[in-house]
C-alpha cells in the first residue's frame, strides 16, 4: 500500500532535520558564530544557501501541505551536501521528478562492463533495455531467438523491430495483441521522460511508417510490465514457451534487464525445454 501524501510530507520532513543536523557551519564554508545548543545549521543558514525563504523552508520541515519546485529541491539538494541516493531520496519524498536523471540518462549511456557481464552469463535469454527500448546488451541465447533483432548489426530498437520488421510478425504469435501490449508497456515508463526529444523522434518515426503503431500510439493505452507466459515460433518451426520477468536496477534505473526463463510447454508433444530447442536450432 502506498503511502498517504501527510506520511510522506512528514518523512521528507524528518529527513530535512536529520540532513541539517549532520552538517557543520564551517563544512559548507560559514563562519561557526557563537556556541549553538544544537549540532547541524540553523534553518535560516539552510535557507540562505539553497535561495529558499525561511519560512518556506520551515513548512518543509513542519511537513505542512506545500510543494517545492524541482529546481527549489535541486537547490536544496546541494545546500544539504546530499549523495546521490540521498538525493533520489529527497525527489522521491517530495513526489517530483528530478530534472539531473534524465540527464544522467542521456549523458551516460555507456553500460558497466560488470553489467554486461552478468547479462552475457543468464543461461536463458536475456537483454538490456535503456529508456528508449534500445537493447544495450543481450547473451547469445536472446540472439538465437529474437532473429532479425539482436541476431543483426542494424537498429537494436525494440519497437521498431515489434512494428517495422517482418521477422517479428512470424515469430511473435498473435502480433496484433502482443504488439499493442508491448506498446502499452513502454507507455507507462516513458511518462519519466516525456519531454526527450530523443522519444519523440522514435515516436515520430515509427509513426509514420506504422498505420498500427499510430493508432496504437494515439489509443494511449497503458499497462505495467508484469511479465507471465511468452511464446515464439522458431524457424525451425518449434514453439518456444517462456516466462518473462524484468527487473529495473537501483543505480541505473534507465536500464532495464529482461529475461526469459524456459517453461515446459502444455502441449505433450512439444515438451522440449526452450533453452535445448534453441540450442539445436
């Protein structure tokens, strides 16, 4: 259950205590002035060094009903000296989205080699996504199955190849539903970055060369990536069954790792795990 707004606004509230009372005048360059009878800074020196009134600061403290803007909290966020963490903390109390993650997204897209690492050792099929559904790593179990997509040098956009490419309307069964889900998953995690002009263009694009993905785009249907049962038809004409699951990571929440843990299918006859299939195929 999420919680209420008044128990948020209350714990952004002890969190802004707490950040102040850790601090030292003399840390952030003010002179130590007379013995204080509490450790950390005054409100009033907070408030001077992030532009905030004090009384406005003094509410935030109080957790009262206000809102700061997310350049009052971005300046709030380097008088208090925060971490990163810290700072994604205080964004996430406040209900704002930080205007510095986007840009961290766009400005470090490079993947951790550890990373990529641990996606090439998944046994099963798994890939990376980033923030605009770009594959940014995959294993070679994944290239064997998404062929025409991670099997290939060209664009690794993992809507252009559900919408554009002809190769994914022969292994992906009943394209027409699964295409429309997949772009109402990306929907709902595309709201973070609305403004990038980078999504806008990938939408543009598609768009135009897509009557489907346009009226997919314009029903603006949205639903969250749960996962559950995934099939293909391979090539070699076997159905592959899958468990899809995805995890977002703490540190990089612009990527996304997506694997596909083999199921064994319902049907007798086709009983073969799906890593074996795609092993022989």
């Amino acid at each position: 259950m999420p919680p209420s707004l008044a128990a948020q606004k209350r714990a952004l509230g002890d969190f802004l205590r707490a950040q102040r009372a850790r601090l030292s005048p003399i840390g952030v360059g003010l002179p130590a002035g007379q013995r204080r009878r509490t450790p950390g800074l005054r409100r009033e020196e907070v408030a001077q060094q992030c532009g905030m009134s004090v009384t406005w600061y003094t509410w935030l403290e109080q957790g009262r009903d206000v809102s700061a803007s997310p350049q009052a909290l971005a300046a709030l966020a380097g008088a208090l000296h925060l971490t990163p963490a810290e700072r994604g903390y205080l964004f996430e109390l406040a209900g704002k989205r930080d205007p510095a993650a986007d840009d961290s997204a766009d400005n470090d897209m490079d993947v951790p080699p550890s990373l990529a690492d641990a996606v090439a050792a998944v046994k099963a099929p798994a890939y990376l996504l980033d923030h605009l559904w770009n594959a940014r790593a995959w294993n070679a179990p994944a290239a064997r199955l998404f062929l025409g997509w991670l099997d290939r040098d060209d664009d690794k956009n993992l809507l252009r190849y559900v919408f554009l490419n002809p190769m994914a309307r022969k292994i992906i069964p009943d394209w027409n539903r699964r295409a429309r889900r997949v772009l109402a998953e990306f929907r709902a995690e595309s709201g973070r970055h609305i403004d990038d002009p980078a999504l806008a263009a990938m939408v543009d694009d598609i768009r135009n060369r897509s009557a489907f993905f346009a009226r997919c785009w314009r029903d603006h249907e949205v639903v969250d990536r749960l996962g559950g049962e995934r099939t293909f038809d391979h090539p070699r004409g076997r159905r592959l069954a899958y468990e899809q699951v995805a995890f977002t990571f703490a540190s990089r929440i612009d990527f996304k790792l997506v694997m596909l843990l083999p199921r064994r299918n319902k049907d007798p006859s086709l009983r073969l795990r799906s890593g074996q299939a795609l092993r022989s195929a």
